[in-house]
C-alpha cells in the first residue's frame, strides 16, 4: 500500500472521526456533534469491529499479551493471521499487536517502519518475531467514531506491515 495513500486516509479518517456522531446530528457550528464513550471496554471495542466489518470475537488471549490489563482480549481475524486486542494497563487505552506468524524482520526494515509511521510500531520479540502494535489512548474519553476510525486504520497499517516487515 502507497505511504502517501496510508497518511492520507488516515487523516481523513482521523477528521471524519472528529466531526461526525454517526447519527446526523449537528452543532450550531454545523459540525456533527462526537457521542462520547466513556471508558470503552473490550466488548465495545468487539462490537465496533464487527461494524466495521470485521471478524473480532471476545475471550480470553490465547497467550499473555504484553501490556494487557487482564487476560481478556479480542481476538481479531484478518489477513490470514489475528490480531490481539487489550485494554492495557491503567485501562486508559487499547493496544493492537499484530505477531509475524513465527517470521523475523530485519533491523533495516523495523527501522524504515518506525521511522515512517506516526501511530504505530513494530519491534522484533525476544524470539526473533516482528510485532506491529498500535494503541488508542482514552484517558478522558473519545468519541465512538474514533474507536470505528482507529479499528480502521489499523487494518490499513497490518495489511501495509504485513508487505513490508515480516521476511523482509
């Protein structure tokens, strides 16, 4: 996928997020008013996913995930492979985590990605294993299109992390 295409429909889904309440409804400003979610929890989270589209089930994280409040999580397929979903400590954000499926990454490609990337990051495990992971702060709330736009944008950056880190 083409970066500049990536950056672009990223921050267009960031300014939709920021101006739409996904029911029509208008400020006097005329802009679309938010509706706020407080503290959004995994089954939330689950639900937005599968409006979006998305194959995400709740249950219990087949193995520890880094980061994770508890040993709940998402589990979301896609691309052939599946993402992990937590809340993580604090419970103040979501965090993503895309695993290589057992291949490694070169330093020069984790490097190109971090460097290039605004909202995400890729590392390489203990195992040798590239991890994309992306996270979604709500300390303060959001808005539930921005939980819809961010589980978008993620499935923009696993698909364009998947032709570009892993094996390369």
């Amino acid at each position: 996928m083409n970066k500049a295409f990536l950056a672009a429909a990223i921050a267009a889904s960031l300014l939709a997020a920021a101006c739409s309440d996904g029911g029509g409804g208008s400020s006097a400003g005329g802009k679309a008013e938010c509706r706020p979610l407080n503290l959004p929890s995994l089954g939330q989270a689950a639900d937005a996913m599968r409006r979006e589209g998305f194959d995400a089930a709740l249950g219990p994280a087949a193995a520890p995930v880094s980061g994770s409040a508890s040993g709940d999580a998402v589990v979301w397929k896609l691309q052939g492979g599946s993402a992990v979903v937590t809340v993580g400590r604090g419970g103040t954000h979501l965090n993503v985590q895309m695993r290589s499926r057992g291949e490694g990454a070169s330093e020069a490609a984790v490097n190109f990605w971090n460097d290039d990337r605004e909202f995400s990051r890729t590392y390489i495990d203990e195992g040798g294993e590239a991890v994309l992971e992306m996270d979604l702060d709500f300390d303060g709330g959001i808005c539930e299109e921005n939980l819809h736009a961010f589980f978008r944008d993620c499935a923009a950056s696993i698909e364009d992390w998947l032709e570009t880190v892993p094996g390369h």
